[in-house]
C-alpha cells in the first residue's frame, strides 16, 4: 500500500495540505520553516501511533488538528483536541470501520521514522543493529558455546557474539602457538653427544652399593688368606719339630719306646692337621683366590654425573617433543574451530534474507561487496540505506526522507529508479526557494505544484 492522498490540518508549521502524490518519488520543497518537514511528519504521526507523535502536534495558536491518509485499501484519519486528546479512525474502502484501528496500524505499519540518509550518516553499531533486524539473523549459541569454550556471552547482539567466540579462539590458538614456539627454542638449546642418544640414567647409590659388596669380598679373602697362612706355619713347625725329634730318636735309642710312642702322636696329629688343612683349602679355595678389581666400578662412578646430565637431556628432550605434539594438535584444532566459526557465521549469513545482494557483517561493521559500508560510494550507500528502509516497511511502502537537499542528480536518479523497481513510494524534503521543484509548500500551505499555481 502507497498513500493515495495526504490532507493535513493545523499540524506543527502546516495550516491545511491535500496532496495527492504521483509516481514513486514525491519532493516537498520550500524555504525553510514553511511547513516542509511538517508534511513528512504528519504522515508519521498519522500512520506511526503515539510514539511516534510529540507532545504539541498542533499548531501554534489553533484547538484542533487532524491528518487523513488514504491508503487506497483503507483510509486512516486522526484527530486532536486542545485537550491533548487524540483520536484515531481507520475505515476500508467500503466505509466499514475497526473497533481496533491501532492493532490494525501496528500489524502494517514498519519503521516509519527510519530515514535512509539518517542510518547512511549513523554510527557502525546502530547500523548493525538496524540490519540485524531486517536479516533476522539468528545464532545458535550452542554451536559457538562448543566451539569455543565460551561459558556465557558477555555481548548481546548475535553478530558480536560470533565475534566473541571467534576471538576466544584466535587469542587462545595465540597462546598456543608462543608455547610451541618456546619449546621449540629449548628443543634447539640441548645438545647430546653422538652415539650417547639412547642412554638411561644410572643410580649413584647402588654403584657404591656394589662397590662395599667388593669391599667385603676382599676383605673376607684377606681374613681367608691369614687363617690359611696360620695353618700353614703352625704345619711347617710341626715339621720341624718332627725333624729334630727324628734326629733325637737317632742319638735316644734309650728311650725309643717312649720317643717312638710321641712320634706317632705326633705324625697322627699331623695327619689330621693335613686333612684340616687340605679341608680349609677345599672349602675356601684360598689358593685361587683373587682380589676384586675395582678400576671398571670405579670408573663408573666417576663418569655417573656425566652420563646421567646426559640422560637428563634425552628425557628432556622427549618431554619437549610431546609438548609439541600436543600443542601444535592444539592449536591445529584451535584453527578448525576458527574456520568452523566463519563457515557457520557465512551459513547464517547466508540463511539471512538480506535486503540487497552483497550486504554481509564483518566483525563489528556492515560491509557490502566485502567493503566496510563507511568506504562505499555515496551512491552504494544510498542503495543499501534505502534496500533496508523498503525491508523495514513492507507493507505500507513508503519511506521518508527530510535532508533530502543533500541528494545531488545522481543520488535523485538512485532513489527514483529504486522506488520504481521495489514499487515503494518516497517522500523526500528539499529545501528550495524557486518554488519549481516538487511540492512548493509556502507559509504551511501548498504554493505549487510542479512548478504551478495551487
């Protein structure tokens, strides 16, 4: 629905309007302070409801006024009193009226106050804002929440959620990454030495352990040896006394029953002396007995220390690479969930009903055709402000612009063939004192029209 005709009583700087609009754009021109902005507001106030009307609607010094709009399917009228009362009437064409006429309003009417020059002009985040309405761009916080690990959103618009969890993950896969890189520095600072690669650290201790049990083991050879060498000495003085006792036997034949009897004692106690002793040798094997050698232990343990800083090192050295491992499988998923981010932030986006191809978000701006909206062209503005003003009102397509004297040719050309194409119908405010352009409204009345007498 387009407006068919506009009337307009004693609202703000207009005394009395009947405009009836042709083709899509429709040019109120004028000084300034002439009622052209009145005109523009007038449609607001009549269609838009109270929140859209300001405290004194009527003009300065009059009781009553009233906006009729004639939308073709119905007609909306409304009136106010010097009591600050207003009242409001919608009627189809047959004449029947709606006992809910605002409920009606309000299930038509989009966002009459949105002015496509306004929002080009606006700061990035009311124009997030603005398009996240018309895109209906939904987020599913549970695939972000999994992605990056975010407990709870700390942003509330959905597209600085995307952000949020996107720089999570960037900053945490940052983090990672100077990990790696420290590792990778202490990987390059520890030097083994050739063919020492798979060595094993060595106990101290038990070396010394060992090394008391050899000290043991020679010290009872050596209290072997002494008991053997006793026995030994004792033997050969019982030889000797044998021999001299021989030699008494010899020179004593007198007392050779006696000398006789004591010699037999004597060689049975050798015999068994011998026995004993060969016994002892058998037992003990003190005549093979060897001393421990204790160059290879001790040389051990001199080069303990060095061997074991080198095992250090391997063990060192293999903590760092599974710390590497670990970290770059990290942070290599850090960097799909990255590129799962984006491809889901592309998927909505692109499930999103944009009101114009190429208009995406990028971070915290608008781009359109990957450029951030502020460096477009003032035409490539003017046809995305105006793509989301039409997206914002589809159902009364009218859309209003009240700095309309910023527009240059080309500009006018935009909106003109914009209107034409989408069939919306917008109302622009010029300021102009020829009273040849557009609507001439003059002293809160329309002076000419196209340039003639009204």
């Amino acid at each position: 629905m387009k407006i068919i005709k506009l009337e307009a009583e004693n609202i703000q700087k207009i005394k009395a309007i009947e405009i009836t609009p042709e083709g899509n754009t429709v040019v109120i021109s004028g000084k300034n302070s002439q009622g052209k902005t009145s005109v523009l507001d007038s449609i607001a106030y009549v269609l838009g409801g109270k929140s859209m009307i300001p405290q004194k609607p009527i003009r300065k010094g009059q009781k009553e006024a009233s906006v009729k709009v004639d939308l073709d399917k119905y007609v909306v009228e409304r009136h106010w009193t010097a009591d600050d009362k207003s009242y409001l009437k919608v009627s189809s064409k047959d004449g029947a009226y709606f006992q809910s006429p605002q409920k009606l309003l309000d299930s038509l009417i989009g966002d009459l106050s949105f002015d496509p020059l306004v929002f080009s002009r606006a700061d990035r985040r009311s124009q997030v804002e603005t398009l996240l309405q018309v895109a209906d761009f939904k987020v599913d916080e549970g695939v972000l929440k999994s992605l990056s690990g975010i407990s709870e959103f700390t942003s509330e618009l959905s597209i600085d959620k995307i952000g949020e969890a996107y720089d999570k993950v960037y900053i945490e896969r940052g983090t990672v990454n100077r990990d790696i890189k420290n590792l990778k520095g202490q990987q390059v600072g520890i030097e083994i030495p050739a063919g020492m690669e798979n060595i094993n650290r060595v106990s101290v201790k038990e070396l010394f352990e060992e090394r008391k049990k050899l000290e043991k083991q020679k010290e009872d050879n050596s209290n072997v040896k002494i008991s053997h060498a006793k026995f030994i000495t004792e033997l050969d003085k019982l030889k000797a006394d044998i021999n001299i006792v021989e030699d008494q036997l010899s020179a004593l034949k007198i007392q050779l029953k006696d000398t006789e009897k004591e010699l037999s004692d004597m060689k049975t106690q050798l015999e068994g002396d011998e026995k004993i002793v060969k016994t002892f040798e058998k037992d003990t094997g003190v005549l093979t007995l060897k001393d421990p050698n204790f160059s290879e232990i001790d040389k051990k343990i001199s080069k303990a220390d060095e061997i074991n800083k080198i095992a250090q090192s391997i063990e060192a050295l293999k903590d760092i690479k599974k710390k590497i491992t670990r970290e770059t499988k990290k942070a290599d998923g850090l960097t799909e969930n990255l590129e799962k981010i984006m491809d889901y932030k592309d998927k909505i986006i692109g499930n999103s009903k944009m009101p114009i191809k190429g208009l995406s978000f990028e971070e915290d701006t608008i781009t359109f055709n990957g450029i951030p909206f502020d460096q477009t062209s003032d035409s490539e503005k003017l046809k995305v402000s105006l793509a989301i003003a039409m997206a914002l009102n589809p159902k009364i397509r009218v859309i209003r612009i009240t700095d309309g004297s910023l527009l240059d040719s080309d500009n006018m050309k935009v909106i003109t063939e914009m209107a034409k194409a989408k069939d919306f119908q917008v109302w622009i405010e010029k300021v102009d004192d020829t009273g040849k352009v557009g609507i001439y409204i003059e002293d809160g009345m329309v002076k000419n029209e196209k340039g003639g007498e009204k």
